[in-house]
C-alpha cells in the first residue's frame, strides 16, 4: 500500500511539473517586446544665420593722457608752495615761488644798461646828421664822417645787446615762479618750502597728469592679427565703418565701464620677446574712475559677420582625435553624425564656419538616447513634452522634418 501511494505522489508531482514547463514555454519574454513609449524624446535647436559682431577682449593697463612733470628752470629757495597734493590744477597756475630777489637785481640792472646805451644813442645820430651835410660841402673829410657813421652803428647795437639782456633777465624773474604746464591732477610735492632747487634738475617738484580721458593700452598677438586681417580679406568678416572704432572696457572686478572708448592706433612693430603688438584706446573719464597704471580688459570689435551660424555649446562634443562633432535629426526624424568647424567661441555658443546648414535640428539635449541612424522624437528645446515644437520654438512648421 505504501509503495502505490508513493507512486501516485511521484505522477501528480510530474504532471505539475510539465504543466507548469508548458505554461513557460508558452509565453514571450519581456525583453522581446517593442517599448510602449515609442522612439526617444531629444531636444533640438533649428540653426539659423544671424547678424554677429566679432569682439576680442584684451588686457592692458591705463596711462594718463598727458603726464608733464614740473621742474624749476632758474635756481633758488623755494619760498611758497601754492597748490594743495592731489587737486586739480590748471595751465598756467603758478605751483611754487622761488626767491626772486638776485634775479629782480639782474634785471633791473641791464634794464637800466638799455636806459644807459640809449641815452647814448641821441648824440651820436645828431653828430651823423652833421657830418652828413658837412661832408657834402666837403667841410669835413669823408674819413671823419666814416668814423661818426660807425659810433652811431655801434650806438645802436649796444641798444639791440642790451634790450636782449633785459629780456633774458625779465624771463628768468618769471621763472621764479614756477606754473603748471598742463591742466591735470598734480600729486605730491617732493620739495617743501627751504628748499633749495637747481635749473633744469633730474629730479621734478610734483607731476601732474591729465587722466580726462584716458589711454587704455592692451596687446594682440601678432598671430590673432594675421588671423583678423586674412578674415578681412577673404570677406569672411566685413568691416562696420559705423562702429569699427568702438571699444568696450571691462574694471579689474569685472564690471563693465560705463563709457565706450575709441580706437586710435596699431604700433608698427612687433615685440620680439612676446609676440605681441600694442594697441592704444582712448576712453572718455569724466569720474576719473579710471586710475594710471589699472588693469583693464578692453574689448574691440574687429568686424562683422552678416550671416554667421552660432550653436549652444551644450550641443557640440569632441571626439577622440579632438575634432568638432554634432548629432542632428534629418529626414525621417533619424539621427545623423555631423563633424564641424568652429572658429570661435562667443559666450555659451560656438562660431561655426563649416558643418551645419540652415534649417538643420541640433540635438542639444538628450544626446546619450540619440545613437546616428536611430529615429527619435524631436521637440523644440525649452518646450515640455506635449507641447507644439514649432509654436513653441518660433520655428514655422514646414522646417520640422
């Protein structure tokens, strides 16, 4: 009895076995089944041509626009000093007074030299008179007319030495006191009042620099230059001669100056130990938030490209050689490998010469479900699933493809 009972439990255990075997082979995996969301959402940007301004942002530093560094002419001790560190000063303002005291004496001495030598001259002409008609009456010899002639000569040139003494001397009582060449803003005073100073010395009193407006000196590379003037040339970058002088200025915090400069010059040569040429600016600094010697960032713009192709840079990736490369979708929503050119980059995009043409879907997001030959679906980027891509990327319907 045992036995036929262990028997049954061995058949229904088999038969549950082969059921449960049939019931297995009967079905399909999951894995075989098509994905019920259909083909992958990414999201694209239309590329479009546009108007683009080509900048450069250089560094460089600051100098003052005029710089004059005041310096005594006569010699002497410095009796006052007329002007207060750090104001503003204008042309001719008179900075420091030197004792003017030997230099009145000179002066007044050849003054009175000239009073001197003309006295002498009016007796000298009377006696020429004279001689004159005495000499046509043949009264006096032609000898002592000769000798009369030549006194009033010399009359007359004593005058001439001494009127340029007295103007030597008049100039050296008005260099005692010393004035400013220039308009400006005049620093400290390197000498007090005792102090005793030279003509023509090395070392200046005080300098005075005029800092409205201002120069702002950056360097280019000679290799950025070449690069510029071979896109001029070929058309690839025209020349705006409406805004081809403007310059932009970014502060040492970063901040952008408030005024727009003006581009003045190119040095003519090349530095030999950097590469590089100087280019002077000039900005306008009523506030004088501009100081000499600041470090600034000047922006130049170079040109104008008139139908320019700028990309997000989130859309373009590097492959392993290095070189530029793009997903975009193409007909029949499938996604294709583009390899491009960029020349620039110009905020968060890039400038791209070759690769891309108008009209053309770059995939900017959803690049990791987008493989080139797969079909997805494209939605204009920044508009939620669901949404009309082409109401809501401001493309017109036919471009979607």
């Amino acid at each position: 009895m045992k036995t036929k009972s262990r028997i049954k439990r061995i058949a229904v255990a088999g038969l549950l076995f082969g059921s449960l075997m049939a019931a297995g082979c009967g079905k399909e995996t999951p894995a075989s089944n098509p994905p019920a969301g259909g083909p992958p959402e990414v999201a694209v940007v239309w590329v479009k041509p546009e108007r683009v301004t080509i900048t450069t942002e250089l560094s460089g530093r600051t100098s003052a626009y005029l710089i004059a560094e005041v310096r005594p002419q006569v010699g002497g001790i410095i009796q006052k000093r007329l002007f207060t560190e750090g104001s503003d000063v204008k042309a001719g303002q008179v900075l420091y007074q030197i004792d003017p005291a030997t230099y009145q004496a000179a002066f007044d001495s050849v003054r009175a030299a000239l009073d001197r030598a003309g006295a002498n001259l009016i007796p000298a002409r009377l006696k020429a008179e004279r001689y004159k008609e005495l000499v046509g009456i043949k009264a006096v010899s032609a000898q002592d007319y000769d000798d009369v002639y030549a006194a009033l000569k010399q009359a007359e040139a004593d005058i001439a030495v001494n009127k340029a003494a007295v103007e030597t001397a008049r100039i050296n009582l008005a260099y005692t006191q010393v004035s400013a060449p220039i308009s400006g803003r005049i620093g400290k005073s390197s000498v007090t009042i005792g102090a005793l100073v030279t003509a023509s010395q090395s070392a200046s009193l005080a300098t005075i620099q005029q800092l409205d407006p201002v120069y702002v000196d950056v360097t280019q590379s000679s290799i950025e230059m070449l690069r510029l003037k071979r896109d001029l040339a070929s058309g690839q970058i025209m020349r705006d001669s409406a805004n081809q002088a403007r310059v932009g200025l970014l502060l040492e915090d970063g901040i952008p100056y408030p005024l727009q400069g003006i581009f003045k010059f190119s040095d003519v040569t090349i530095d030999q130990s950097t590469g590089s040429v100087t280019l002077r600016t000039v900005f306008p600094n009523p506030n004088q938030i501009l100081l000499p010697g600041m470090y600034v960032r000047a922006v130049l713009e170079e040109g104008v490209i008139e139908n320019a192709i700028q990309v997000p840079q989130r859309g373009v990736t590097r492959d392993s050689a290095g070189n530029a490369t793009a997903l975009i979708v193409g007909t029949g929503d499938k996604v294709e490998a583009r390899t491009l050119t960029v020349t620039r980059a110009i905020g968060d995009t890039w400038l791209v010469s070759e690769g891309l043409n108008p009209g053309d879907r770059l995939i900017v997001e959803g690049l990791q479900k987008a493989q080139p030959g797969t079909t997805v679906k494209p939605v204009a980027f920044g508009v939620k699933s669901g949404e009309s891509a082409g109401s809501a990327s401001g493309q017109p319907a036919a471009v979607q493809k």
